[in-house]
C-alpha cells in the first residue's frame, strides 16, 4: 500500500513570470524573457532604462503573441518597486513566478574600495533582490503558489572571480542566505525559493563583450572547456520555475561546467 501524497500547488492556465535585469542586449535577464515568451510565458520585464522594457515587451508581445508589460524602475528603490509590482498585478495574469538578475559587478580590490563602491554593490545586488523579492513574494503567497530565483555566482564560492572582487562575493553570497530564507517563509505559502550560480557567463558584466582570446582562456579552466553562455542560465532558469520544480527550494544550483565543485 502505497504512502498517502499531497501534490504541490498548481500553476494558473495563464501564468507570469516577472524578470528583473532585462535592459542589457546580450544579458542573461533578455534572453531568459525570450525563452520564457517563446514557451507561452506572460511577462513583467523591469529595467533601469523604461525605454529599454516597454521595447522588449512590445516586441515579444508581437512575436510571441503573449502579455507583456515593461517598467523602469532601480531596483534599489523600493516604492518604485511597489508601483511596478501593482502594475503587473492589475494588468497581467496570475504572477507565479519571479527571476531576479538586476546587479552590478565590480573589480575594486579589498584595500583599495571605497565605503561608497562598497554600498553601491551591495545595494544593487543584495537588497535589490531583498526588495524586488518581498515585493512579489507577497503576491505569490497571497495566491498560494510561486516560484522565486535569485542570482548568486561562483564568485561567491570562491571568494573572488576573474573581474568582480570581494564586494561582489560577499553581496552574492547574501543572495544564497537570502533564499534560503524565503524558502523557509514562504514555504508554507506555496512558494519555492533557489539560487543559480552561474561561473563566467559569454555576457558584457565582465568589463565589456570578451573577445575570442579571453573567452578561450576562460573556457580552458572548466572541465567541459567553455564558460557558459546566457542559454546555459535561462534554461536552468525555466526549469526552477516550472510546474514540476514544486519540490525543489532552498537550493543553490551550479552552472559553471565543473569550474567549481562544492
């Protein structure tokens, strides 16, 4: 006789997904929202530049013939965040899931940076994903059902990476901690929280687009011999997103082919 089961939460017929750092051409937040789009995800696409989302949004809207909606908003701020996470509530379907990917990087070494770099990169990337995430938590919990992912990286666990030094470390090691946090939370909310760490990612965070001398040298270093390109982390992405990932929170996934094990 089998154990008895609960299955998870299920998703809407018409669900969203919101995604934060959506601005950059080449970055890993726009190519997540094409793929989402692509496989009839509905999107809240935030960036810093208003111009930059409400283009995306239009041109996925009529490409991939979903609902999109675009905000400008520094995700530092917290009652920007609120007025965007309004209007995605009022103008899109059911918000079920969020992916945070707004940051910044910095190669400022220990001794030489400033208490202001220092609160710069901890403000944009670990209390940004603290507000965008409270913000949009409280949606999903509020409907019984989310799926919630922030960006850490392998700097993190390393304590330093090719260009971002110590600040980035620490600030994307709070992301994990973080998760882990909400994934206690709002568990009983129906809602899963992970990290992704991504190793160098084929992206212009790292001081511009790397050039095929430096993408080599990179890619030497891992056992699969490339970094990662931004399809890896939008895959891994959709999937801790979906439907059937309902089991899975408080996780921090690798995906830097085997640079770093832990």
């Amino acid at each position: 006789m089998s154990a008895p089961t609960t299955p998870g939460p299920t998703f809407p017929d018409s669900r969203t997904a919101v995604l934060t750092g959506v601005g950059s051409a080449h970055g890993i937040g726009r190519h997540t929202a094409h793929r989402l789009a692509e496989h009839g995800w509905n999107l809240g696409l935030i960036a810093r530049r208003a111009d930059e989302a409400h283009t995306l949004a239009e041109e996925l809207t009529a490409t991939h013939e979903i609902q999109a909606l675009g905000a400008g908003v520094d995700v530092t701020d917290s009652a920007a965040i609120a007025e965007a996470a309004a209007a995605f509530e009022a103008g899109l379907p059911q918000i079920v899931a969020l992916a945070n990917f707004a940051g910044v990087s910095s190669s400022v070494t220990y001794f030489e940076i400033s208490e202001a770099e220092w609160t710069r990169v901890i403000a944009n990337n670990l209390t940004a994903t603290h507000l965008v995430t409270q913000a949009f938590g409280r949606i999903m919990a509020a409907n019984g059902v989310g799926r919630i992912v922030g960006l850490s990286s392998v700097t993190a666990q390393k304590g330093g990476g090719t260009y971002s030094k110590t600040a980035y470390a620490a600030a994307k090691a709070g992301i994990v901690g973080l998760m882990r946090g909400v994934a206690l939370e709002l568990g009983p909310f129906g809602v899963t929280a992970n990290s992704i760490s991504p190793g160098p990612v084929d992206t212009d965070i790292m001081g511009g687009p790397l050039d095929d001398e430096r993408r080599e040298a990179m890619g030497s270093a891992t056992p699969l011999g490339r970094i990662s390109v931004p399809e890896d982390v939008s895959a891994t992405v959709e999937f801790l997103i979906s439907e059937g990932a309902g089991h899975i929170t408080g996780q921090t996934l690798s995906i830097n082919g085997g640079l770093y094990f832990h």
